[in-house]
C-alpha cells in the first residue's frame, strides 16, 4: 500500500497524497465489501461456487442509470449531484434485495436456491429492460449509459467515499460481533438450530449486511462479478480454516491486495492500456473453473 | 382439439404477419407491380420469417433434448455455457483466421459449444442431485465465465462492437444467402424426431435406460451433439436467444405431457410462435426502429420463467 502512494508519484506531495490517498480508501473500501460479501454469502448457501453478485443487482444499477437517462436526458444525467445519485443507488438497490429476500421469510422450507436463481433471472429482466431503454434514447444520452456498464476502478468519486465509509464501518462492526454465530451457521440449517441460533432471523439479517455491501461497491465502481469469487477461493486456500475469526480479516487482506497490487499494474506497468475490470474478470472467472474443476465436493 | 387448431391459426397468421410487416411497404398488390418490392420480399422478409421459425424451433428443440439429458427442468443451452462458449469459439477463429470461410468458423463454433457442453456436464455430476436448483445456478456462473472470457478478448483486440452484435440475437441482418446454415437445424429437428422415443426414455436415467435396452451414452452423445450444433449454428447466423429453449418446453410439459413424440412438433412450433410474436414487438415497438429480439425475449422469457418457477403444475401428468 505504501507503493501505491508512493511508486511514480514524482515528488508532487500536495496532490498525490489526497488523490491517490483517496482512491487508495476507495480500493480498501471496494475490496473489503466485494471480499467480505462473497464470503459471508458462500457461508450462508453452504456451497463456495456462489457469489451475491449473480443476483442482479449489477443489472438493477444498470437499469436505474439507463432509467435516469431516459428520465432526466442525458444532460440533466450529468449534471446531477453525485452524492444525491448514489443514495438514490443505494436506497433503490436495498429496497429490491429487501423484497427479495422477503420471499425467504415467507416461505416454509427456505429455499435459499430459489431466491437466488430469482435474483438471477430478475438480473437478466433488468439487463433486458436496460437495454431496450437504452435502444429507445438519444445515442447521446446513450454514450452517457455506456460507461457504467463497465466497472471503473479508476475514477472513483471521492465525494462519495464519506457516505460508503460510514455505511462499510457500520456494517462491518456489525458483522465482527456476528463472527462466532456465522461459523455455527456455516454447519447448515438444522445442526445451527439444533444448536440454538434462531436460523431464519439471521439469515434475514445477514443477507440484508450481504445487500448493503454489494449496493455500495456497485454504486462505487459498477458492475463486478467474479472478483469475489477469485478472492474467497484464495482465501480458503490460504486458510485452511472454516472460523470466520479468521476468514473474515484475510479475505479482506487478500481482496485489498488483489485489487490494490493489480491496480498499481495497471497505473504504471501497463500505462492504463485496459481496463482492470475485465482482467479481473477473466482471471477470476479461469480461477473459478479451476477451482470448481478439482474440488471432489462442493 | 379445438385449442390446437386455434394454436395452428394463430402460428399461420403469425408468419404471415412477419412476412408483411416492416418499414417498406409490401404487400401482395406492391409485390406483383413493384420490382423493388418484390425484391425486398424475397431477400429480406421471407428468408427473415423461415430464419425465425427455423431458430426459434430448433432452439426450443435443443433446450428440451438438454432438459432431458440433464434431468433438470431449468437448464437451456444458454444457461449452461453452450450458448457463450459458442461465442467465444467464434471470437477466436475470427481473431486468428479473420479470412476463413463461414461454414470453418462455424465448425470451430460447433466444437465450442460442444467442449463447453461436455465441460459443463462434467461440473455438474459432482452436484449433489438433491439441490434441484443449484444446476441451473451453476451453469449461469459457468455461461458467465466464459462470457466474461469472451468480452476480454474483444475488448482486447478492439471487438466489442462485433462481439455485441452476436451476444444479443438479433433478425434484421438475415438476408437470402446469409442464413441458409440454418436450413441444417431444421433437419437436425427432423432428427431429434426420430430419435424422439430414445430421448424419452433416456429422460428417465441411466439406470432405467439400461434396465429398458438403451443404449445410454450413444443417445446422450447423439443429444448433447444435436444441440451443440443447432445452438452453434444460431449464434453464428442470428446470436444468441436467451429462454426460448427452457421456457417453450416447460409449458408444452405442464399442458401435454413429457412423451416426446406427441410433444416435440408442438413445441417445435411454440418456439417458433414465440420468435415470431416478440421479433414483431420488436420490428413494432419502436417503429420504424427496430428493437433486437434477444432484448424483447429477455424481458418476457424472464416473467415467464418466474412464473414457472413459482407456481408449481397442477398435478403429475
């Protein structure tokens, strides 16, 4: 991390230490989420190939720029105020998961796999519905849409980053006080309640802890997919333990190195010649595989 | 019987519909005074309705072959990885051999999609079978690996543009002579009929199917190769059509049963109704814009989907 700020910087100490000290805190921020998000989510659905960035709500933001656009036309778009933008993001993005994850309360048996495979599927009706907006606007106001269809690890607005900071901190407070229930749970439905943990009230709890932080790393820098699932695969490898005492500080080491490291690369090795996103995808996504291929058990 | 006869007239006057309806004016009286419309009859609207016909039906078929073979009934070859694995095999031999000839290109699609296909059901034997949902989700994490392969590539080398093209199923560009490749998932269909009576036994398991006097593996060779081809072949000449396949066979299955013999035509035709309706929403919608199939598909496939997800048939048929 004292690479980060300091590699290449050139001696301009005004300006490189806020800007690069705030993308810095955007990179932890982002990866802390990402990583924290997967982890808890794999624990919850028992199975390490998942991840809550499947159930749409990559394509729910998608859906809501493209919404905005067609709204507010693409100058109006521009010029909204950034802070006020992100919270409608937010407030929109946890109102969905909370009427998705309602279904779980309502329903005897639980299905987990249910939910998902509908967040799945609403994730596609959102992509679908974003796309035919984006066919109907200006192509204007359709260059406006297309940057955030991409994850932007570059430009990450600074202003924001006070409002995710509080919301992360909250959440991850929250989540350390929780890490001995989350190990218990992690040994499936009916050994937790056999145990006593009242299952279904922290599942809800947990998965709403799980929304916010993926609503505030897509709001931050947009759509990610498979960075989690690289990060928890390596974390587990790494740790071969299933205490989330332990879990819980590596992947997030693991994830801040990963994001932070490949950033660096990118700034100044490869001169900002790709975008980091989709690297991170592609690996993570050939990681995955690998992992699934040679696992005998889930 | 009556409901089947209204079905058949509401597909007749569906492809009738397609052949007439568009920005240029033709109709029967323009076609036999005008050149111009005559010519844009049959280069464009009429190669256009039998491509969607033909793709929507045999991607129907290909999904129902796949939930057969799979023994899951919310598996279709794009949410496994056949259809994104068909993309990237396309991707690839443009990037390397851009001078090749359609029919290589998609021959190396075909192997794609079959190589991801196999991968995929290799994955999915270690799946407990007792987590009748997890199938689908794993597939869709699969598809979109590959996806995501797909995308690196063509942002790397600048296609993105092209790739977008594929990734959304879209009939505007089929003009005669670019879509004749899907003359061969017609008679691919043709098969799967024949070999319908396999298929359903093979539905049953492996177990059953021996215990009956099948052959198993051959007939799931037979299967997967079937639709690994259709599903190639469909990408390669429209992109890819999301749903079709899982959403036509589940409904043909909730209303006439699983014995395929009976049900394949009808949901060769559902599927081939269904194409038609959402390609004219979408020549309609914005006229005289037109909106890509694969986004009007996207939208309904997905209610649909969500209904049959959650409101369980009436009772075992």
């Amino acid at each position: 991390m004292a690479l980060f700020m300091t590699v290449n910087s050139s001696g301009n100490w005004d300006f490189v230490l806020p800007f690069r000290g705030g993308k810095l805190l955007a990179l932890l921020l982002v990866a802390y989420a990402i990583s924290i998000s997967t982890v808890l989510f794999q624990t919850l659905t028992a199975n390490r190939i998942l991840t809550p960035y499947i159930m749409g709500f990559d394509s729910l933001y998608l859906l809501i720029q493209s919404a905005m656009v067609l709204l507010l036309g693409g100058l109006g778009y521009a010029m909204l105020d950034p802070a006020f933008k992100f919270s409608i993001e937010i407030g929109i993005m946890l109102v969905a998961s909370v009427l998705i994850f309602s279904s779980l309360l309502f329903s005897n048996t639980g299905d987990l796999y249910r939910m998902i495979l509908v967040g799945v599927i609403l994730g596609v009706l959102f992509r679908s519905l974003a796309s035919f907006i984006q066919r109907i606007i200006d192509p204007d106001d359709f260059a406006v849409v297309q940057n955030a269809s991409f994850a932007q690890f570059n430009i990450v607005n600074t202003s924001l980053l006070q409002i995710s900071l509080v919301l992360i901190v909250g959440v991850s407070i929250v989540i350390w006080r929780l890490r001995h229930i989350l190990d218990v749970m992690a040994l499936g439905r009916e050994h937790a309640i056999n145990l006593g943990i009242p299952y279904r009230r922290y599942n809800i709890l947990i998965l709403f802890l799980i929304a916010i932080l993926v609503s505030v790393s897509t709001a931050l820098v947009g759509p990610v997919s498979f960075f989690g699932l690289l990060v928890s695969g390596i974390t587990y490898v790494l740790m071969k333990t299933h205490r989330h005492a332990v879990l819980i500080p590596a992947a997030f080491l693991v994830g801040a190195l990963c994001l932070v490291s490949g950033q660096m690369l990118f700034e100044h090795v490869l001169g900002m010649k790709a975008v980091l996103s989709v690297v991170v995808e592609f690996l993570g996504g050939i990681v995955f595989l690998v992992f699934l291929l040679k696992r005998k058990t889930l | 019987m009556k409901l089947k006869i209204l079905v058949l007239a509401i597909i007749c006057f569906l492809i009738v519909a397609s052949l007439f309806v568009g920005v240029s004016d033709v109709n029967l009286g323009s076609m036999l005074n005008d050149p111009q419309a005559l010519n844009v009859f049959l280069t464009s609207r009429f190669p256009r309705t039998l491509a969607i016909v033909l793709s929507g039906a045999s991607m129907s078929i290909a999904g129902l072959i796949m939930q057969m073979l799979m023994k899951n009934r919310f598996v279709e070859p794009s949410m496994v990885g056949t259809t994104q694995s068909a993309t990237l095999g396309f991707v690839v031999v443009t990037l390397l051999y851009p001078g090749a000839s359609l029919m290589f290109k998609m021959l190396v699609s075909c192997m794609a999609a079959l190589a991801g296909l196999y991968v995929f059901m290799l994955i999915a034997r270690r799946l407990p079978p007792t987590a009748y949902l997890m199938v689908p989700l794993v597939g869709i994490i699969y598809g979109g690996v590959i996806g995501a392969a797909a995308t690196f590539i063509a942002f790397e080398m600048d296609m993105m543009q092209f790739l977008a093209a594929w990734i959304n199923g879209d009939f505007s560009s089929v003009l005669a002579g670019r879509y004749e490749l899907l003359w061969l998932t017609g008679i691919l269909g043709v098969i799967a009929y024949l070999f319908a009576n396999q298929f359903t036994i093979a539905g049953l398991g492996k177990e059953m199917s021996t215990n009956l006097g099948l052959n198993y593996s051959t007939i799931v060779s037979i299967g997967l190769g079937i639709v690994a081809i259709i599903t190639a072949i469909v990408v390669v000449t429209v992109g890819a059509i999301p749903f079709i396949g899982l959403v036509v066979p589940n409904i043909i299955s909730r209303l006439m049963g699983d014995n395929l013999r009976v049900t394949l035509p009808w949901i060769a035709m559902m599927g081939a109704g269904l194409v038609l309706a959402c390609d004219l929403i979408g020549r309609l919608a914005n006229y005289p814009y037109e909106i890509p199939v694969g986004t009007i598909i996207g939208i309904l496939g997905t209610v649909v989907f969500l209904y049959l997800l959650f409101v369980k048939p009436a009772h075992v048929r």
